[in-house]
C-alpha cells in the first residue's frame, strides 16, 4: 500500500508556477490521447465559479434526483457547456464541521469512544467530496447517487481486497524505486478490476460516466486505505494523508475509468479493450504517477505538489474530452 509520510502538508500552490508553454503542450499531447490534437484551455476560475455563490437546497437536492427512469435526461437535453460544479464544496463543508465537533469532543473533552468516528470521518471528507464533484460533472445525469454511493462503499472496499489478494502473489519489504513501481502497478490493477465490473454492470458508455465510476472506485479505495493507516499510525498521518488525497487514487481511478469507457462506447465491454493504446497510455500515467509518489527521492512536497497538478491537468483533458463527445453523440443523432 502507499508509505506514511508525516511533513507538513503539501499544497500544489508550493510549488513553482507552471509555464504556459509547457501546459498547453502537456494538454495537446494528452488531447491527442483522445482523439483530437489540439490544447485544452484550463479555465479553473471559472469552472468553480458556482462554488462561492448562493445556492438553495432546492437547488442541491435537484442535483440528487437524477440517474432514476422517469429523471435521466434525453441526450437533446444534456448540457455540452462547460462544468460548473458547486455542492461538492457544501459537503466538504458539512464534513469540516462535523470534523471540527468530533476533535472538539476528542481533544476538549477526552471523548475517547469519538476517537474511531473521527478518524473514519477525516479520511472520507476529501475523497467524498470530490467524487460529488465527479457525481455533478456526469452531465448526463444517468447515474443516480444510489449507484453511486454503492459503487464507493462496496466497490472501494472489493478494490482494497483485490489488491490484499494481488499483494499475495508478491513479497514487498522495503520501499525502493522499483517496489513502488510494482506497488502502483498492484493498486491500479486492484482498482481497475472493480471499475471494469461497475462499467460492465452498469453499462456505462460515456466518458463522463467513466469518470464518475473511476472516482467512485478510487474514493472508496483512498478512505478505506487512509481509515486503515490512521488507526495504525495516529492522527498525524491521517491529516497528511487527508490532504494529500486531493490527488491520489480518486483522480487516477477517474482517469483509468474514462480511459476504459472511452474505448468501449457503446459496445459491451470485452478483452481487447484493456489493450487498445488510448486506454494504455493513461493507465500508463497512472501508475506512473502512483509510483512516482511513493518513491524515496529527494523534495519530496515539491514532487507531490507536481504529480497533484499532472493529476488534475490529465481529468481536466477529460472532462473536455467527455463534453466534445456529446456534441459528437448530438450530431450523429
């Protein structure tokens, strides 16, 4: 599993400015993975422009009611504009807060029997609540928060057990460059047998869908994994773990999965596809960066803060890649 570090939290921020140059031709090339050569505008200003606005719970509880027979949108309906999700901030809100009255009651009040919720709650808020960023960005609106949120809780939880399994068939003792590759090859396997299951059971044929199935996953798997850590190793490593989860295994499950449904489409899923070069590549760069981010190697936060931004560079390609194919779908129809 990932190694524990304990330093002090790493934040993308930290690390020196991106060059234009350099971004626009990271997303060209990972654009061309998709299909189309050309650069991708990253406007994250207004992406999450909704996010500091006033929404009411009408609005949100909106949100929830998708994904049922009578409430999945047709695809002439389905919004190819530019995402602007909002009520992910709200729900690592309300996890802040119920954070903040767990420690209170731990810390202030030596509520010991508190020690366990906080410790679960702290490890789910960052996953979760970027996998109901994932949950507002599936425009299509096709996959209900049922399915979704039982998709995180027993798909998370098979993910972890496949990957105990595959580390059976291993002996790791100690983390060098090449165990943590064979480590991050290991989890993103692990992860990847119970996307594949989820998009098959599903029938996922949207980019967009993948994403959300691939975050479900990798969420699951982040909050578990991190709930198990924290219980071992303290709450030390649980807030740095917490943190950094911002761009670990939800981001990479979410690109493996839209890398698998990009290459499926509409046809049932089969062999084949696990070799098709599109889905490889992206694979590919998730286990790099996986194993990029459990190596040893010197500045280490400035390391985490790169792989953070490549993460999310590569699911905003992405989310492009899956808005460009609904106008595809629209202009077929």
């Amino acid at each position: 599993m990932q190694p524990t570090v304990t330093p002090a939290e790493p934040s993308p921020k930290s690390t020196a400015p991106v060059n234009p140059n350099l971004l626009d031709s990271a997303t060209t090339q990972l654009n061309s993975w998709t299909g189309q050569r050309r650069k991708v505008p990253l406007k994250l200003g207004s992406m999450f422009s909704e996010v500091f606005k006033t929404h009411s719970e009408a609005a949100a509880e909106q949100l929830f009611i998708g994904g049922t027979q009578t409430t999945t949108p047709s695809l002439a309906t389905v919004s190819d504009s530019p995402v602007k999700p909002w009520l992910f901030a709200r729900v690592l809100l309300i996890f802040a807060l119920t954070i903040a009255i767990l420690a209170g009651s731990y810390f202030l009040f030596d509520g010991e029997k508190m020690y366990i919720s906080l410790i679960f709650m702290s490890a789910l808020a960052v996953p979760f609540s970027l996998l109901m960023m994932f949950f507002e960005i599936n425009t299509f609106r096709n996959i209900s928060i049922f399915k979704v949120t039982k998709i995180f809780m027993v798909g998370g939880v098979a993910s972890v057990l496949t990957t105990m399994v595959l580390y059976q068939l291993v002996s790791i003792q100690n983390l060098t460059v090449l165990t943590a590759i064979l480590v991050a090859f290991i989890e993103e396997t692990g992860k990847l047998v119970m996307i594949a299951y989820y998009v098959k059971r599903i029938q996922a044929r949207f980019i967009l869908n993948g994403l959300l199935i691939g975050a479900a996953i990798g969420a699951g798997f982040a909050a578990f994994e991190t709930a198990g850590y924290a219980q071992d190793l303290g709450l030390s490593v649980l807030l740095v773990r917490s943190i950094s989860s911002l761009g670990t295994h939800t981001l990479w499950g979410a690109i493996n999965g839209a890398a698998l449904v990009m290459v499926k489409g509409d046809r049932p899923l089969a062999g084949p596809m696990f070799h098709d070069g599109r889905f490889l590549r992206f694979f590919g760069l998730t286990i790099v960066l996986h194993a990029l981010w459990d190596m040893p190697l010197p500045f280490e936060w400035v390391r985490i803060g790169l792989l953070i931004i490549v993460a999310w560079v590569t699911v905003l390609v992405l989310i492009n890649a899956g808005l460009r194919e609904i106008r595809t779908l629209r202009a077929g129809a």
